[in-house]
C-alpha cells in the first residue's frame, strides 16, 4: 500500500536551494507539513516564501552545529496536533576540490562535518521523535558508489552516509521505518560552485574545472525530487537517481578494481585543470 504523503511532518536540511528546495516545493503541494533547515537563515526564508501554510517551521542551523540540533526535535514538536516525525530527509551537503595532497584536513574535516556528521547529527536528535510508519531518506550521491579522483572528502563522506544508511535500515528492519539511500548523478544544483577549494589550486584552474564539471550535471532538481518521493513513498530501500548512477553503480559492480580508467576519461576535464596545476601555474 502506498504512503499517503498528504498531513506528514516533514524535516528537511539543505533545503534552502537545489534538491532541498526542489522537495520542499514539491512535498507541499502533496500536502505535508515541513520543518525547513538550512544555514543561510535568509536564502532558507525565500525559498520557503512561495509554500505558504505548508511551512510549519523555518530553522537556520548549521547541522555541524550538535548542540543547536539537538533541540530541534522540541521546536518542531511543540505545537500540541504534532504526535511526531513521519519523514526525515538529510540533504545538507558541501564539496571540496583539490587532490588529497593539495587539501588541507580543515577542509577534509569540514565537509564530512555537514556530509556525515549532520546526517549522524540529525538522525540521532530525531530517531526517538519518528512515527511508528516513519521514513529516513538519507541523500548520498553517484560518489557514494564510485570514487572518482580530486573529490576525497565529497567521496569518503558519501561513502560513509551510504554505509550508514545500509547498517541503520538493517537495524530499523521489521520496526516499520523504511530507510533510503538516495544516490543523485548529475543534478544541475550549485554544490559543485559552492565547493571549497584547494588553496594550492591556481583560481584560474578551478574555475576551469568546475565549469567542465558544470557539464556533466544535466538532471534539473525537480525531476530529482520527484524521484526522491516516490522512492519514500514506496520506501524502497535504494533509489539511483540518472543515467549516471545506474551506469556507476554497475561499473563499481563488475569491475570494482579496474574502473579508475573510465572514470579518468569521462572526467578528464576536470582532472586536467585541478590534478595537474599548483596555485602559479607550476606542475605538480
């Protein structure tokens, strides 16, 4: 039987832009109810502005942020007509660019805190406060199923939500709270121009690979979504976004020691402008 959306209390991270505002669009007009979280208080107020009385609550917290996330749960509950959570989506996520040599472990550290860290955060303030029919859709990434070059912490933190999000359904398992892995491709959201990089990455050169990265994103965030909420309604345990992510995921399958070499031939773009150049131009 399908998951009736319409009247659920939905808390969503990340969802000031991209993926995130693209779900809260589209589960408002399924008739949820949603608890918006993101950093940027003021972008988070502007997407939210066109969902009107969908919106029971907007929260401008950094999910790396332990001790402001682990009062949310009495926030969002605090209205007497909500019992609980029925949908927890962790979105929240940054990339850094650069090769492993040429990022510093602030950077590295930075995104496994918002990658990771908040999803560990999230579902650890919110597991006790879920329905007994609740879903957990956890936002991992086609480099959560291969590990391309130049992407390490992005790579290891969506490794790591994979994992996580497998373990944690494996222990959910016969309580009825369905737990998804989501795995997008190439969503066209700003995640790859936002991303931190490299300080000896000349600015030049990063500029130029993200632009050839930029190409490789074709899925508009609205289609993304769309998929991401069927895939809660029918509470599949997995859902590969694109092209992309069934062609990687079947590539990390049947040949999960030897595809490095298509992986430096779809992404030689980006490879050539950020492996190669230091800040100055000199070859490293």
């Amino acid at each position: 039987m399908r998951y009736d959306l319409a009247g659920r209390t939905v808390v969503l991270t990340g969802a000031a832009s991209g993926i995130g505002a693209a779900l809260a669009g589209n589960l408002a007009a399924r008739g949820c109810r949603l608890a918006l979280v993101d950093r940027d208080r003021a972008m988070l107020e502007l997407a939210a502005a066109p969902l009107g009385t969908a919106v029971l609550s907007l929260h401008g917290v950094d999910v790396t942020d332990r001790a402001a996330v682990a009062t949310l749960p009495a926030e969002i509950l605090g209205s007497d007509d909500i019992a609980h959570v029925d949908i927890l989506i962790n979105n929240a996520g940054i990339a850094a660019m650069g090769r492993f040599d040429q990022l510093g472990l602030d950077e590295f550290d930075r995104v496994m805190a918002v990658n990771f860290g908040g999803v560990l955060a999230m579902t650890k303030a919110f597991l006790p406060h879920l329905g007994p029919d609740a879903r957990i859709a956890n936002i991992s990434s086609l480099f959560g199923l291969i590990a391309p070059p130049g992407q390490l912490p992005y790579v290891t933190s969506k490794f790591a939500v994979r994992g996580f999000t497998e373990a944690l359904r494996h222990e959910l398992a016969g309580t009825g709270i369905k737990v998804t892995a989501i795995h997008p491709g190439g969503v066209r959201t700003a995640i790859a121009r936002n991303a931190e990089i490299a300080g000896a990455i000349d600015p030049d050169r990063a500029e130029a690979a993200t632009a050839a990265f930029g190409k490789l994103l074709r899925m508009e965030p609205d289609r993304a979504a769309a998929l991401i909420i069927r895939a809660i309604e029918k509470g599949k345990p997995r859902l590969l976004i694109g092209g992309d992510a069934v062609f990687g995921d079947l590539l990390a399958r049947l040949a999960p020691a030897r595809y490095g070499h298509v992986l430096r031939a779809l992404m030689g773009g980006m490879r050539k402008h950020v492996g190669t150049m230091t800040r100055g131009g000199e070859a490293s």
